[in-house]
C-alpha cells in the first residue's frame, strides 16, 4: 500500500470512529466535540493525522471550529446537502471517478455563470492569468480553476470543490505544460468574450489533455 493509499485509510478510520462516538454521546448539533488531544487519545490516532481529518470535515461544513471556544458539530439543518456529500466521498469503495465527475460539473457551471454577467468576465484576475502564462513556465493548474469557482460567487460549491480536489485530483497541483498554453488561453479570453460555447470547449480540451497525460 502506497502512501496516499495509507493516509486516506487512515483518514477514513478516523472519521468513521468520530462518527460512532458523536451518535454514543448523543452530541447535538451546535454542541461542542472531544479536544484534538482527546480525539486523539481515545481514537489512538497521532494528532496530526486527527487534525487533518478535523479540517477536512469543516471544508466540508460539518463541524465549525470556534476562536477559543474549541469545536462544534455544525447545524445539520443547514448542511444537508454538504452532510450528503460527506457521505458519498467517505465511503472507502467510492469510485475517484465518480468524485472527479462531480468537480468538472461544478467547474462547467462557473463558466457558464461568468460567461453570462459581464461584472465577472471583466474581473482583472483574468489578464493576470492570461499574462502569467505568456510571461511564465505556467500555472498551478488548480489555481485557475479555483479562481472559477470563486467567481461564480457559490461560497458552498467552493467548500464543496475544495474537499473535491483534495479527495483525488493532484494532477492539478502541478504547473501547466507547454501544450496546454493555447488551451488555457483560449478559455480565458472565451471567458472574458463570454463566449460559453468556446470556452466549455478548451475547458474540455484541456481536461481531456491532462486525463491522457502523465504529466
């Protein structure tokens, strides 16, 4: 078993006994949960790996982490759909698939909503990105795709992209390639057009290309 492999099962382990122990004690949303130290005790897990996992649920919106005040189980009736999701990407025999799908919808959506208002096409992180590629080796591929999601101006698709591409996409956490600048650039300046159409398809062109690269 690889590395990824070990944490991401550890990770899972961690969260399913905190699961169990949130319904023995009967915690309540709005209720505070064990300390980082005692999760840690009582899990018999390393304290990095808890707090890893603490973070990951509260990107997720289920847990809330209060200045001084120590951590809470969130609302359930405000993160329904958030908790749902929760529930699909912690099950262990989940297809990566299947989570990649879903964060390609939400990054087709943001294009489409910034391609419709022109308050978003003329955002000047645009030409800054579009100037970082002809002046640079590249871009951290995600970076212009987070810059998407934030535009879009969904605060709840951005917790939900950001597990997403935490849970399986490091491809995107390396620099473009040379062979993706025209694509890039085209989605760009389709975006800034507001031409949907084009811009969806270097969107695609680009995703396909790195699907089939090992770069």
């Amino acid at each position: 078993m690889d590395k990824k492999q070990e944490n991401k099962k550890v990770f899972l382990e961690i969260v399913s006994q905190l699961r169990k122990l949130i319904k023995e004690e009967g915690i309540q949303p709005g209720e505070k949960i064990p300390s980082e130290r005692v999760l840690s005790e009582r899990l018999n897990v390393g304290r990095s790996s808890v707090r890893e996992a603490l973070r990951s649920l509260e990107l997720l919106g289920l847990i809330e982490t209060r200045h001084g005040g120590g951590t809470f189980l969130s609302a359930v009736h405000s993160n329904q759909l958030v908790e749902i999701l929760a529930s699909f990407i912690l099950q262990e025999n989940k297809s990566v698939e299947d989570v990649h799908i879903v964060r390609r919808m939400h990054e087709k959506e943001a294009i489409r909503v910034i391609c419709s208002e022109q308050s978003l096409r003329s955002l000047p992180v645009w030409e800054s990105l579009f100037m970082k590629l002809e002046l640079e080796d590249g871009i951290v591929r995600d970076l212009l795709l987070r810059e998407l999601i934030i535009a879009s101006g969904n605060r709840l698709a951005l917790k939900i992209w950001l597990q997403l591409v935490a849970y399986g996409a490091t491809p995107l956490k390396k620099l473009s390639t040379e062979e993706e600048k025209p694509m890039l650039q085209m989605l760009i300046k389709s975006l800034q057009l507001g031409y949907e159409r084009e811009a969806l398809s270097a969107y695609e062109n680009w995703i396909h290309y790195m699907r089939n690269s090992t770069s």
